[in-house]
C-alpha cells in the first residue's frame, strides 16, 4: 500500500489514532484501499470501546465486511491501522493446536480471512487456531462478509468484540476522494448510486492526473450505466400467459413492499422458467425487471466459471449475488441454471461440483440478506436440476414456457416488423411458422429486411415466407406425399383421442426430418392402461397411415431415441417395469426406469420381456391402422393440405374431421364432443429422414 503515514486527532479517550492519507494524484495508488482505509477508520471511531479494546493484546475480534471483493481490502487497512504498513500478521487458518505461536515469529497478531471461496472456509475449520493463539497471549481477527457461515465456531463463541464495516456512503466516498487525490470533490454521488459501487468501478474510473471532480464524474457514469432499467415490459410478452399472469401479480406486489405496505416476507422471492430453447426466457427477464422499473442483474455458471479455479468461481458468483443485493430492488436473472447439475449424480470432479451447488444454495437462501431482490432461474432442463434448488425460498414456483401458438406467433412477428408489412395479414406468416421461437421470429425479420435491402426495394410478405421457409433439401413429390401422410396419421390419431392437444402438423423437413406434429399430451389425470394405449396409438398412427394409404412403409417412423418407434417401446417398456401397469403373471414389480442407454440391454437379456413388449406394440398398432382406415378421406385430406401449406393448425386438422363426422354419422363416436383444459407439456413426433 502506497501512503504517508499521518496523525489524526480522535475524539475519543484514544490520543491518537494514526490513518494513512494518499496525499495528491501522482501518487499510483488504489483507490479501493483508500476506500477501505476511511470505511475501516470510520468503524472504528464510531465505537471507543473497539478502538481502545484492539490495542491490547489477547483479544478475539470478528470484522464483518460490505462484501466478499473487500475482504482483503478491509483486512490490509486493519492491518496498517494497527501495525504500520509493514505489519504482517499470520494466518491462522496454517496453526493447529499442539503449535504456540513464539514470540520471535513474525506477526503481532493472528488474521483469519474467509469468504466461502474454499472449501475449508466454515465454521468447524480452524477452531484450534483460536485457541492456540489466544493462549499464546497474540490476538486474533476475523474478517468475512458472512462470519457465522464461514469464520471458526470458536471465533464467534470467544469474540470480545465485533465491528461491522458498513458499505460506502456518499459521505464515505467523499472522504475517500479526498484521501485519494488530496482535495475534496466540488461534485457528489447519491446514497442510492453509492450503493452499487463495487470494487472494481472503483478501479476503473481512476486516470493517472486526475482532479477529484474528472474521477467523481467517471464512476458517476459506470454507476449511473449499471442503474439503467430495462425498456421491455410485461404488456410485450406474447404467448406466455402464465408467466405474465405471475409477473403481473408479483409487479404489484413488489409496489406495495417498496411503499411500505408489505412484508418482504409477504412476497414472491423468485421463479423458475423452464422450456425450449428461444421461448424468451431472458427476454421475460428482462420485461419483469421494466415493469418493475429496476435494474437487472444477470449472472450465469459459465460466465462464473470463466473467472478462473474454483475460489476465483465462487468469488465471481459471491459478486453477482452481491451487486444485485446492492441494487435492490433489482430482479436478478440467472441463466442455464440447469447446467450447475445435481449432487446425486455427479461422477466426474464430484467434490468441485458439490461446492459450487452448495455455494449457490447458501446464496439463494440469503443468509447474509437478499431482501428487494427477486431471483429468476431459466433452464431447458428442469430434470436435471438439484431437488434442493426448488424447495421453498428458492426457487419454489416452477412456470412452463410454451411454443407460441399461431395467434402469438403473428403478435411476435408485427411486434419485430414494426412499421414493415403495415397492414398485411400475417396469419398465413403465423401458420408456417407453427413450431418456431420468439427467436425464431427475430431472425425470420431480420433474412426478409436483408432479402428486400439486398434487391434494392421495400420487404413484401414473401420475403418473410421465404425465410420462415428457409433452406432445406429438395425432396420427391412422392417423399412429399409419404411425409403428409405419415404425418397426417399422426395428427389424425391426437386429433380424435384428445381434441383440442393439436397444435401444428407440419412437412417442413430439416437436416435430420421431413417433418413433424407439435402436441400438449400431457396426462390431465393418473396414469393408466388406457392412457398408455392412446399415447402409443398416437405414436404409431404416422406409421400406420402409410400402410394403409400405400400398401408398405417406410423407415420414417424408426431411428434413433427420438423416433417414434423407439419412444413407443420404452412407454411400453416403463408401463410395465416402472408403473406398475402389467396386469400379466409377473404383477407388481419394480426394474427400473428404462433410458435410451439401458433399455437395448433390459430387452436383450430378458426375451419374456421383449415379448410382452412386442405384443403391446403390435396390439396398439393394429388400433392405430383401424382408425386411420375409418377416417381414410380425412388422412388425404390433412396430407393435401399439408403438400400445398406445409403447415396447418390443429384446429384445422379438427375442422376437417368434424366435417367428415357430420357427413359419416356412422364414425361420429370417434370424436369426443368436450375438450379437455389444455395441459402444459409439449409432445413433438417427427418423421424421420433416410427412408
């Protein structure tokens, strides 16, 4: 630490109490030590009885600190409060017990610096030091942002005194500027802009040469950056109405507690989004903290992680939590939560793992205080989250994110062109993108602006139906043909057993598809034999429509995991030796949930089972061609429709079917009258290439 050291008169029973001054701007200096230098002196003036009490010796003191970057900072000023620059005291996390510290050892006093960032940093680690150095007759310090979660349990026990290091006021900050560069500021910071500060925007306003007012004016602006809120609000969301309907709620809730009117206790700590990739997660995030009118802070496992070793991660992550705390209110959004896993299923690099897990529990449950910050977890992969993430106070509210429906889809799209299209009907735009993000739409706008700009006139509705499109492999008209008819089976199937499940049918092919039927099938009720035979109904009516429309069929319904046929078996695998659902000679009996990598090897070594499991499916599939030869003129009809748009709506697909009905009364009973309330999971079949 560069600094002069000088006397200051205290107005206390001290004499003296001797404080380091920076004297002017050529000194290179830091001016978060000159920071920690006031906020320390500060403390300790505000309390006689700690300043006289700390000059003795034999003394057990705990420092609680603003924050886990200013650890060392506070640590080091105590030091040259106290000692002089030169003072080095030991580290008392390297004595045990059986060692007294002698007196010709270097060090007046013993130090223990912890913030979480190590495994060894809790409170049954180092209590021998404690007493091996209170008994030496040295004195010992703790320092910490969380003392009774990381500081030994015999420091907090023994502790003659504690002194709390406040965070920087505008008053604090004054002082420090004043150190720092040797003449008051003429300009100032607000209290509220102060609570944001963090060590590092210290550092970065500093300028060699700097006047008081140039290096206010300098963390003025990366502070008045950082309290920007965000421009999106809720009324923008399109096709996530539970999540609005929520953020909403929380929206007024939050004006209450900010007046006063109630409890933080009161109110919604937080939420995990969940689903596809592209569904507007961050986007939501974003909305939430608008309407709020607050800053957003964002963090994420990879962006912790690229801080280095795993006390330089938990560092990173300790100051996201930290720099949202600041900025409460705040929402504070976390991205790819699913990616810090789950502690019961790791395997490689277990222990680091399991501390960056725990790391992020005690941050969530907010034991050094999160009040005024709502916590947004987004995630693809709920499954595979750990369990202790989603109890209460964390993340407790579990909200779905859907595909957009063709109504939303429309909404996304006028929202993104803007003043583009002005009066065009968008629906058939809506239709062909059936299966697309908010994402998607983004990028759709932005290839039909390009398309328009690079043929030198204004967009036109094909510019965007050609990106929606996009570039994909020519195919056959027969291809065509057995791709609209296996998925019209499909859409078929799902559209009689569960009217108001079909979302979209589409022959939009891809790199690996020709196709594809969106769904929500979830179960609205348990598990049943009937239920599973509906389901794998559904997931054979694709193969099924080619045999009965063209004689034979093709490999589309096969595959790899996600096909059709090998999700059929292992519903049919589960149904019998996970749900209890065999009613054959076996009974109840429990072998496990089958997964794609062990279910080749559960049917290889027990025939009895792939037979039970052949005949199911041959059972399921002989219904499926039944139904598609009942309804054979409204499987053309769908595969027409499909060969001319590529994309149609469920309601389109139930549309024709009535129709059929009302003309066949006979087959009327196929088509249930009542809908069922739409369930919340999306089911995706596709067709498969390679045919």
């Amino acid at each position: 630490m560069s600094a002069r050291k000088a006397v200051v008169q205290s107005a206390d029973d001290c004499d003296e109490f001797p404080i380091f001054i920076f004297p002017n701007a050529e000194d290179a200096c830091d001016p978060a030590e000159a920071a920690a230098l006031v906020l320390v002196k500060r403390t300790l003036d505000s309390s006689p009885v700690l300043k006289v009490a700390t000059t003795t010796q034999a003394i057990a003191v705990v420092v609680q600190v603003p924050s886990a970057g200013w650890l060392d900072l506070v640590a080091k000023s105590w030091g040259c409060l106290f000692g002089g620059p030169d003072a080095a005291p030991e580290d008392a996390d390297t004595v045990t017990r059986p060692y007294l510290p002698q007196p010709h050892l270097a060090g007046p006093w013993f130090e223990c610096r912890r913030d979480g960032s190590k495994k060894e940093h809790r409170p049954d680690v180092g209590n021998q030091a404690v007493s091996a150095a209170l008994s030496a007759g040295r004195s010992i310090v703790g320092f910490s942002p969380a003392p009774e979660r990381h500081l030994p349990r015999d420091l907090l026990r023994v502790a003659d005194l504690r002194a709390v290091i406040p965070p920087l006021d505008a008053h604090s900050f004054r002082e420090a500027v004043t150190s720092l560069v040797g003449t008051p500021p003429s300009l100032s910071i607000s209290n509220e802009l102060c609570r944001l500060i963090a060590v590092e925007d210290l550092r970065l306003a500093r300028r060699p040469g700097q006047d008081a007012d140039d290096y206010v004016v300098r963390l003025r602006g990366l502070l008045e950056a950082k309290a920007t809120q965000p421009t999106t609000t809720l009324a923008q969301m399109r096709g996530m109405d539970e999540a609005v309907d929520w953020g909403v709620a929380l929206v007024r809730d939050l004006a209450d507690y900010r007046q006063g009117n109630l409890p933080w206790s009161a109110v919604d700590r937080g939420a995990l989004l969940t689903g596809p990739s592209g569904t507007g997660k961050t986007t939501f995030a974003r909305a939430l903290a608008g309407s709020y009118g607050v800053p957003l802070v964002t963090g994420s496992l990879s962006r912790w992680q690229a801080a280095g070793h795993l006390g330089n991660m938990l560092r990173a992550m300790a100051a996201t939590f930290e720099e949202a705390r600041a900025a409460a209110p705040c929402i504070l959004f976390l991205d790819e939560i699913d990616s810090v896993g789950s502690r019961a299923k790791f395997t490689d690099n277990e222990d680091y793992n399991i501390q960056v897990v725990n790391a992020l529990l005690e941050e969530l449950d907010g034991i050094g205080g999160r009040e005024g910050v709502v916590v947004v977890g987004a995630c693809n992969h709920p499954d595979r989250l750990d369990p202790a993430l989603t109890r209460s106070g964390r993340f407790d509210r579990t909200i779905r994110l859907q595909l957009p429906d063709r109504n939303a889809l429309a909404a996304i799209l006028r929202d993104h062109l803007g003043t583009d299209l002005d009066g065009v009907d968008l629906s058939a735009a809506a239709v062909l993108a059936l299966g697309g993000t908010g994402a998607d739409c983004e990028r759709w706008v932005r290839g039909a602006r390009r398309r328009a700009r690079h043929a030198s006139r204004d967009i036109a509705i094909e510019d965007l139906l050609a990106e929606i499109r996009g570039a994909h492999r020519s195919r056959s008209p027969e291809l065509d043909q057995r791709c609209a008819v296996h998925e019209a089976g499909h859409a078929l199937a799902i559209a009689i057993e569960r009217p108001g499940a079909l979302l979209r049918a589409s022959i939009r092919g891809t790199a690996t598809t020709g196709g594809g039927v969106t769904a929500n099938l979830e179960s609205v009720g348990p598990m049943t034999c009937a239920e599973v035979a509906s389901a794998l109904q559904h997931l054979l009516a694709g193969r099924a429509a080619e045999e009965v429309l063209f004689g034979d069929v093709s490999a589309g319904a096969g595959g790899d995991h996600t096909s059709d046929l090998a999700r059929a078996t292992a519903l049919a695998v589960s149904a019998l030796c996970s749900f209890g659902l065999d009613k054959g000679e076996h009974g109840l009996l429990w072998l496990g949930l089958p997964s794609p990598d062990t279910i080749g090897s559960m049917l290889a070594f027990r025939p009895d089972l792939a037979d039970r499991v052949s005949k199911i499916l041959t059972d399921a599939y002989t219904e499926a061609k039944a139904l598609v030869g009942r309804h054979r003129h409204v499987v053309e009809r769908i595969a027409d429709a499909l060969i001319d748009r590529e994309t149609i709506g469920g309601d389109e697909v139930e549309a024709m079917l009535r129709k059929a009905t009302a003309a066949s009364p006979a087959v009327s009973g196929d088509v249930e009258d009542e809908r069922p309330e739409t369930p919340p999971v999306v089911w995706t079949s596709t067709t498969r290439r390679g045919r």
